[in-house]
C-alpha cells in the first residue's frame, strides 16, 4: 500500500486521519493466538560479555535466566519487552479513536501530523506510508524518535535503523545522550511471526555519563511448544 503523501503535496490543515490509519495499520504485528518463543540471549559492552537464555510468553511477559549481572538482567528483560508491546495488535479506533489528525509541514522527514483530543501536544510526520518521527509525550518527558530505514516483512514494516532522544516538556532540554538503535528482524523457523534477533544501540555522552554501545543478541530461536 502507497500513501497518497508520495503522490501529491498536502495542504497544512488538512485531516490526515485515514492517511495515519494507513501508516498505523501498515506497522508489522503479530497474528492473534501469538504462543511465545524462546532462545540464547547474549549481552555486550566493551570487552563484556554475558549469555543465559529468555523466553517471551503469550502474555508478553519476558523471562530471562543465567544472567549474572542484575542490571544487564533487566537491561535485556526491558528489550524483549519492548519489541513484543509494539507487536500487539490494536484496533486504530482503539488506540486513536479520541485523537485528532491535522497537517502540518511537509520536509524531507515527511508530513508533520499535529495531534489533537487525547494526545494533544504529540507530534507526528509520516512518508510513504511510514511513521518516520515520533515526538511523544510520555510520563513527564518528550521521546523523540526518527526512523531512518525499516524492515519490510510482507505483512507491514519494522523500524531497522532509527534514534531516541528524551527531553524535558518544558524548556526542551536532553535528558541523556541521543541514542542509535540497529535492530534485525528474522522471521521465527522462517515461518514467522518476525522476532528480533539483535539490537545495537548506541549512546552519545551526556554530562558526566560516558558514551556506550550495548549489542542485544537473540539466538537458537524456536516457537514455545
């Protein structure tokens, strides 16, 4: 599915809401009846390193043992959470049913998506179909995401390449360096659904915390049985 953003400009003001759905519903998710999987998790950072294994239940609950570190326990249970929350399938009036969609600029980001009703305040900007900049307000901070290049799994996009940014509501300040992540997507016993196998992210310095570059592996996954 093409967006009819790469077709013709769009006039700020107008109602973007179906081009949004558009965007949302093109994202990759996972089929109802998800069972789990499973596998090796391994951790690195500099000359560390440390693997145990994991499983992601069909309640999304991530389990990981054999991890010594507790930091880097929680560390690679909040990446498998995170991944498998946006895997959730969710009616689009569900999630936006109370949120307005207008238009705003148009850069080579993409369309700017001005929220109103329920998210007022967020901001979005979407280009071919994909949500390429996130700027979201989430628990006292601004997350700011831009999606450089994606996964296409045949049944929706993946976010491949993108950076995270969190900053203070009121005067816009950085609340810890920019991060990069890399993720890979493999399709579990090639048959899917689509899981990740690695995440790289890369973190700029910030004040008294030095830069880092954290790689997440997945391996020897298999379906839970």
């Amino acid at each position: 599915m093409t967006s009819t953003l790469a077709a013709q400009p769009v006039a700020p003001g107008s109602d973007l809401r179906e081009v949004f759905r558009a965007a949302y519903e093109n994202r990759y998710t996972w089929e109802p009846g998800f069972g789990g999987y499973g596998g090796r998790c391994v951790w690195e950072q500099d000359d560390r390193r440390l693997a145990g294994t994991f499983q992601v239940g069909a309640d999304l609950k991530a389990v990981v043992e054999g991890l010594s570190d507790e930091e880097v326990h929680k560390a690679v249970a909040s990446q498998l959470w995170e991944v498998a929350i946006h895997r959730v399938r969710r009616p689009f009036e569900q999630t936006h049913g109370a949120n307005t969609f207008t238009a705003g600029d148009t850069d080579a980001v993409g369309t700017e998506v001005i929220m109103g009703g329920k998210a007022e305040g967020d901001r979005y900007r979407i280009k071919d179909n994909v949500v390429t900049m996130v700027h979201r307000h989430i628990h006292g901070t601004v997350v700011t995401i831009f999606t450089e290049s994606t996964t296409d799994t045949g049944s929706g996009y993946l976010s491949h390449s993108y950076t995270s940014r969190y900053s203070d509501p009121a005067s816009g300040e950085a609340r810890g360096g920019t991060s990069r992540f890399t993720d890979t997507f493999v399709p579990l016993a090639d048959v899917g659904p689509w899981v990740l196998s690695e995440r790289v992210v890369e973190t700029e310095a910030h004040g008294d915390t030095p830069a880092s570059r954290q790689v997440f592996r997945f391996e020897d996954l298999a379906p839970l049985v």
